[in-house]
C-alpha cells in the first residue's frame, strides 16, 4: 500500500499541514520561558521523533517484527 499525503488528508480526522502549524505556534508562544513546560516540550518531541521513525518504518516491518516492536514500546521509558 503506497500512502500519500492526498490520501490522508481523506481521513476523517486528517490535519493539514498548515493546521499544524498554526497549534505549533500557538503551543511555542502559550509555552513562551516557562521552564517546566519547556521540559515537557522536549520530551514530546523526543517521543513524538521515536513514533515518526516507527510509523515511517511500519509498511516495510514483518508481522515478526511489528510484534517486536510493540512488545519493546511497552518498556521504553518505564522505570520499575
């Protein structure tokens, strides 16, 4: 299955690009210098840059290996 940016947009809860930007904006400028949020930002970026590199990587991945993957998503990140 070949994606395009056209066919997501057919989605029901599909976002243009340049509605994303605009709820960029708006989450940098309510963040402005306030420390912990700027923490919590990083953190979703870094979060949100692991899902793209899972998400892009998806389609090529074997059932073997999608299993493998969410089974190692359970435990990133967790502190027992």
């Amino acid at each position: 299955m070949v994606c395009t940016y056209e066919e997501y947009l057919k989605q029901s809860k599909a976002i243009t690009f340049e509605k994303m930007q605009t709820i960029h904006t708006e989450m940098l400028a309510e963040i402005g210098a306030d420390v912990e949020a700027l923490e919590l930002y990083n953190e979703l970026m870094k979060v949100a840059a692991r899902y793209a590199t899972i998400r892009a990587n998806w389609l090529l991945l074997s059932r073997e290996e999608k299993n493998e993957q969410d089974f190692l998503s359970q435990f990133r990140d967790h502190t027992f």
